[in-house]
C-alpha cells in the first residue's frame, strides 16, 4: 500500500488526505516513491509548509495526479498548502516534494525539502530519505541548549580577550550551529571560522546572498582571528574532548583557503604543543597549491565541496570568481598526494546528481582523483531555483533514483567511504599516507 499524502492547513497542521496517495518529484518531474525510497521519518527531522503552493497527490482509482486546493472533514471547507520534511542529519533525500507553486511565488529559504507521507499501516509520518550515515553525536536530540548560557560565560572567563568567542557564542545561540555548541560543551568536532571574503558566490550560501532572493541563514565572521587566538581556543580542546576535530571553514564565513597562511600558522602552533585530535579544514577547493604545505604544518583531513562532476553545473551553482572547476579537482588529487583524508562534500539533489551522465562523471571524478570519502549532503535550496539555475539539464540521460546511484556507488567504488559526517582520525576507514587502518565504512 503507498503512503497517503500529507497536506497543511493555513496554520500549518498537518493532515494525512485519507483518498489520495503520496507523490515526490525528481526534477521536476513527478514519480510515486518506490519502497526502497521510503523510510520512517526519523527523530529529530523537521516539518516544513510550502507557502503559495498547492498540494498534488495520486489518485489510485484513476491513476492520475490531482490538485487538491482545500478540503472538507466535518468543519467547513479548509485551504491547504504542500508540506514537507528536512530529514536528520545522516539521511539522504531520494524525493522532492512536488506541488503546484503560484506564479511569481517567493524563493523558498535555505532547506533540504523532501517529500513527506503518512503509512497507515504503521499510523507514522515516512519520508523519501535513506540513511548513510550513522553517528549518535550529530543526532539532533544532543544539542539541547540547557547549560549553553552557563558554558558560554565560563569560556568568556576563560579567555576574555580572545575575538573568536563572541563569534562562536552567536553561532551557537542564534544559529544553533552544532560545532559552535561541540566548542562550549568541549567535545568533538569545533569550528574555527577564519573568512570574511570568499572567492565564490553560490546560489545557496548561507552566509552571504548577493541575488537578495533571500536572506542569508548565518551571519558571516567579519574578522580574521590571529593564529594565537586560533590555537588559545583549538588546544584545550584537542586536548581534553573526546574524539576531538577541530574545523576550519564553516558555514558562517567565506573561503578559508584565502586565509591559507593562517591556517598554516595556527595549524603549526598547535602541533608543537599536542598531537591528540584532529585537524581538518572545509573548502571549495580553490588553492591547490597549499595542499603540501598545509599538510607538512600539521593539518590531516579535508573536505572540498562540489555539487557536481560536471564542469558547467558546478559553475553554475558555485559561481567561481578566481578558480574553476579544474581547480577544485586539482585540490582533491593534491589533498590526497599530499596524504590527507580527502573527502568531497557533494551536494546531491534528487533528479540531477542521478542522471545517468552525471553519476558516469562522478565515477570517473573519483577514479581520477583518488579521494578517500564522498559525503552524500542534501543540497539546500529551493528546487525550483536549482533547476533554473543549471544549464538544459536534457541531455544527460535518465534519472536512476537516489537510491540505486547509492547502490552504484558501493559496487563501482568499494574503496570509498560513502558517509554524511567529518569524522576523527580514529574513525577513519583508512590510513591516507597509505596503510589500511580497518575501520568499518
């Protein structure tokens, strides 16, 4: 039996519509979830309405796809709108949603919009999202901010001059960023944001809008933090939390690698003091050229974003200013000579990232490059802008599904990692300067 879909009321109640069934998209082209698309809405996702639109489901008796503008359930006709979920962090989209957007509707903010619907037979929402990857700290039910006010004040004791504490306080109190939290709780993995500028101007940047078809989720550092005051916050932690990674590159600042000779300082700074933890930095992978050095100074793991293994669309979406797509990938190939854990962040997207072209592209990407880990993030963004912002995508053949391109994946590179998450040096699948350190994929 497929799930019924699920409509919203004005106020944003969610109904199950009792005749009709659910229905996602990839593309834009509408498609009935398959079950292997399908899983319960996991703990810690969140609902979402889409404004201006109507909801569009299955009509079984009929086989065909219905509009579905208000409804009538013993109290009077009722209005609806689509609704949809973001999955928790670890699950992948395989669907969009799909509903009829009014014309000249506003650009919808910066979530990963995913088709949602309702099993009766179970009486639980489900959601068009697979896991790959599990890891209990990034689960949302550990970032509760009790004690977060207290933490805060006692690092402001604790280092009352340094200009990165203020920055992360906000972070962490008006953004929720999860790393921001990790760096007042001491655990895991911290932020180190460095960039105020950027070389780049994606269509999804969250810390900076520049079509102003939005606004901006984060609010962007607006100094370059000295290598001391890096390392005056970065070492006690690599020092004292468990499985400990302390990050540059966040999603509140812009290129890190244009702050590359900081890096480099604070990077050898800290290793002169302590070898526990792990260093790592998050980049659009536009300075090749620091690769060795950054490595020799003590940095060990990278993550180099792309949402695609085709030039034009990465450039479409990235919008690069000083590099271009050769760059990024000359970055990946010299992170990994160069023997860090290189990993690319790939922005997937349901009905581009499994065309057939693009998964032939990805796969030799990976060959060439010979990177270690492919993290399959949910790109967040309008679908409807995405698309318009990508060349005529016609031409690259047919959409798998996200779950077959997982399936793919697994078969045509078994020596790969697909995962979600940064993880520490302990939890690494290999050793990147060449011995197998046998940890589970």
């Amino acid at each position: 039996m497929s799930p019924l879909m699920v409509v919203a009321d004005a106020g944003g109640n969610l109904f199950e519509h009792p005749e009709f069934e659910m229905v996602g998209a990839l593309g834009a082209e509408p498609v009935a979830p398959e079950s292997s698309e399908l899983s319960p809405l996991p703990a810690g996702s969140k609902f979402f309405t889409i404004p201006d639109s109507v909801p569009v489901g299955g009509d079984p008796e009929e086989d065909a796809l219905v509009s579905v503008e208000e409804a009538n359930w013993g109290d009077g006709p009722v209005l609806l709108q689509a609704a949809c979920t973001f999955p928790a962090p670890g699950w992948m989209r395989t669907l969009l949603p799909f509903a009829e957007r009014t014309p000249g509707a506003p650009v919808l903010p910066l979530w990963a919009y995913t088709a949602l619907g309702f099993d009766e037979e179970s009486g639980e929402f489900v959601c068009a999202a697979v896991q790959v990857d599990d890891c209990p700290r990034w689960e949302p039910e550990q970032y509760d901010d009790t004690g977060l006010p207290g933490r805060i004040e006692r690092m402001r004791d604790a280092h009352p001059e340094n200009r990165m504490i203020p920055h992360l306080a906000r972070c962490a109190r008006e953004f929720h960023c999860f790393a921001a939290k990790n760096f007042f709780a001491r655990r895991w993995e911290m932020g180190l944001p460095i960039a105020p500028l950027c070389n780049a101007d994606c269509r999804g940047c969250i810390s900076l809008q520049t079509d102003d078809l939005f606004p901006a989720s984060h609010r962007r550092i607006e100094i370059v933090p000295t290598p001391e005051e890096l390392c005056e916050i970065a070492l006690p932690h690599l020092d004292g939390a468990e499985m400990a990674v302390a990050s540059f590159g966040q999603g509140c600042e812009g290129e890190p690698l244009l702050q590359a000779g900081v890096i480099e300082r604070a990077c050898r700074l800290i290793r002169e003091r302590t070898e526990r933890g792990t260093l790592h930095l998050n980049t659009n992978g536009s300075r090749p050229e620091w690769m060795d050095r950054l490595a020799a100074a003590g940095l060990e793991s990278i993550r180099i974003s792309t949402n695609s293994a085709t030039p034009e669309w990465h450039g479409a979406y990235y919008r690069p200013e000083t590099y271009d797509f050769s760059d990024m990938e000359d970055c990946v190939k010299a992170a990994v000579d160069a023997g860090l854990y290189t990993q690319i962040n790939y922005l997937v997207f349901p009905g581009v990232t499994d065309l057939e072209a693009e998964v032939e592209a990805a796969l030799a990407f990976a060959a060439r490059t010979g990177l270690h880990v492919i993290q399959m993030k949910n790109l967040c963004i309008d679908p409807a802008l995405y698309l318009d912002t990508l060349p005529d995508i016609g031409d690259m053949g047919e959409a798998m599904g996200m779950a077959r391109m997982l399936e793919v994946y697994r078969e045509e590179l078994p020596d790969v990692a697909i995962r979600y998450f940064n993880r520490p040096k302990e939890e690494w699948h290999i050793d990147p300067k060449g011995s197998k350190a046998g940890a589970a994929r």
